[in-house]
C-alpha cells in the first residue's frame, strides 16, 4: 500500500505522465538525427554517440550521451 494518500498518489502518477511525455517528445526529436547519422555512415552505437555530442545533441536530462 502506498503512503501518503491519495493527493500523493495522484501527484506520483501526473509526475509519471509528464516524465514519460517528455522523454516520448524528446526520442522523437532525437530519432530522424539518428536515422540521417545512420545513412551518412555511422555503424555502431559509439558512432551515433559520438556524432550526438559532436554535434550538440543533449539527452532527454540535458546531458551528453
């Protein structure tokens, strides 16, 4: 049973809601970058990330990758 009511399990599930909608957004911004990266010849995951930061692309929490 969760602690704190059900203000607090609202509240947990709105701040879900929203996390999750901007991450969605964000690896939809992300992907068509990946995809050209990907046609100009990028292989691995290393060189996607590489070209992500060279490039100045944040993670969804603004970090590099």
């Amino acid at each position: 049973m969760a602690h704190g009511g059900p203000a607090l399990d609202k509240a947990r599930q709105s701040a879900f809601t929203s996390i999750k909608a901007n991450a969605d957004r964000h690896a939809a911004n992300v992907l068509p970058i990946i995809r050209e990266m990907q046609r100009a010849g990028a292989k691995s995951l290393r060189d996607v990330v590489d070209a992500l930061n060279a490039r100045g692309v944040a993670t969804a929490r603004s970090g590099r990758w």
